[in-house]
C-alpha cells in the first residue's frame, strides 16, 4: 500500500506544487503588509488566504474524485488494477493519500494562522486588545474557549468522516458507470446524477438523526453529540468502498 500511496502523491505532484507556491506568494504579501505596516494589505492578503484555503479543500476533493475517474476510463488503468494489488487496497490507499494530503495542508494553514495572528499583533496591537476584550464578552455569554475547541475537535471529525463518505459515494457512481455504462455516451452525467441522488439520500436520513448533546460541555459529550450521524456516515463509507471493490473486482473491465 505505501507504493501505491508513494504513485498517489507522485501523480499529484504538479498539483501540490501550484497549491504550494501560491501560498507562499499569499503568505508573504500579508507579511509584506504586516512589516511595511499597511491595513489595506494585510487585508486583502488575509482575504486572499483564507479563499485559497477554501480552493485548496476542493482541490483535495477534485482530484480524490477526478484521479479515480481518469484511471477507470483510461487506457493506462491496467497499470494500478493489474497489479498485485487488491480493489480495496487500491481504494484504500488513494484515501490514505488524499487524507495525508488533507491534513498536511490543514497543518501548514494552521501554522501559519499562528504565525500570522503574532504578526498582526506586532504590526497592530490594537488588535490584541480587541482579542482581549471579545475573550471577555464570550466568556461573558458563558462560552469558554476551552468548551468551544473541544466542540470544534468533535465537529471536525465529523466532518473529515462526512468528508470520506462523500467520496466513497462518488467512487461507487464512477464505479457503477463504469460496470453498467462502460460503451455509453451518457455514463459521465449519469454517474454525477447517481451521486447526487445517493447524496442527498444520504444526508437527509442523517439530518432524521439526533443530536445527543445540542451544548456539549465535556470532552466525552462532544464526542457523543456527533456520534449517530458519524456512524451512520461511517457505515455509508464502508459499505460504499466494499461494492466499489467487490464491482472492482468482478465487473470492470479494463
């Protein structure tokens, strides 16, 4: 698995590169401002990062969706499925990669928040008694920041398992058009029609689902509060990467 993760991110490769260099050149326009001092730059570099991260999630999305697709529907395919690798092995590890990718560039946007929020202090430190004063009204509303961060954790395991959810249920309509409409014109709309039909399905059987904790206070209850819609998105996940490997194995032609 650790060779077909190692072709994964070969192949993406020129894509991390321009994902990289952009925010390099965003990341030193808002220093730039920052050190010339410049509100009207550290503004709209500050805008311009946050943008770029909201392209950099669906860029990860786009090519964990997209990647799948050209090697099905190319005739290249044969060198991944052929190999002695397993469908699920193959699925598995094209997750393992978008979800390394995922949380590098999660990583390096968190860093730089940091790194970016001590700057801003240290061009204006008005700013920092505006941090000081709305820790003050939140904690005057009875929100803690410690509460808020563990409610966050929780929303964001959520969300990175509604994430792969929804990319299982695209690989098993690109996966179905391939078994069922191989020699069709039309399998592509298709296949995005039975992804969106199978998505919105999904969710909303999972908006019938409770919220056991609307206010989570602890570590534990925030876990829980989450917990019927993540297994159900679980258990949509599994059972998306099991048919698109067992079709994988005994309906695809390559």
């Amino acid at each position: 698995m650790l060779k077909l993760m190692k072709y994964e991110f070969r192949k993406n490769r020129n894509v991390l590169l321009v994902i990289g260099g952009g925010l390099l050149l965003l990341q030193l326009y808002y220093m730039f401002g920052c050190f010339t001092k410049d509100s009207g730059h550290i503004t709209a570099a500050g805008v311009m990062l946050v943008l770029w991260s909201m392209v950099c999630f669906f860029t990860v999305f786009i090519l964990a969706v997209s990647n799948y697709s050209k090697e099905l529907n190319s005739k290249s395919s044969y060198l991944i499925f052929m190999t002695p690798n397993t469908s699920f092995a193959i699925l598995f590890s094209k997750m393992l990669s978008i979800l390394l990718m995922g949380v590098a560039i999660a990583v390096i946007f968190g860093f730089l928040t940091v790194l970016d929020l001590n700057l801003l202090h240290m061009a204006m430190p008005e700013v920092e008694d505006f941090m000081t004063l709305l820790n003050q009204f939140l904690e005057g509303m009875n929100i803690h920041i410690g509460a808020a961060l563990l409610s966050t954790l929780s929303w964001i395991l959520m969300f990175l398992v509604d994430f792969f959810s929804i990319v299982s249920v695209a690989y098993l309509a690109i996966t179905l058009s391939a078994t069922f409409l191989q020699n069709s014109r039309l399998k592509a709309p298709i296949s995005v029609a039975v992804f969106l039909v199978i998505t919105y399905l999904i969710n909303r059987i999972a908006n019938l689902l409770p919220l056991l904790y609307p206010n989570p206070q602890t570590i534990l209850e925030s876990f829980l509060a989450v917990l019927p819609i993540t297994l159900f998105n679980l258990a949509v996940l599994a059972a998306c990467v099991f048919i698109s490997g067992k079709l994988l194995d005994q309906k695809v032609s390559l």
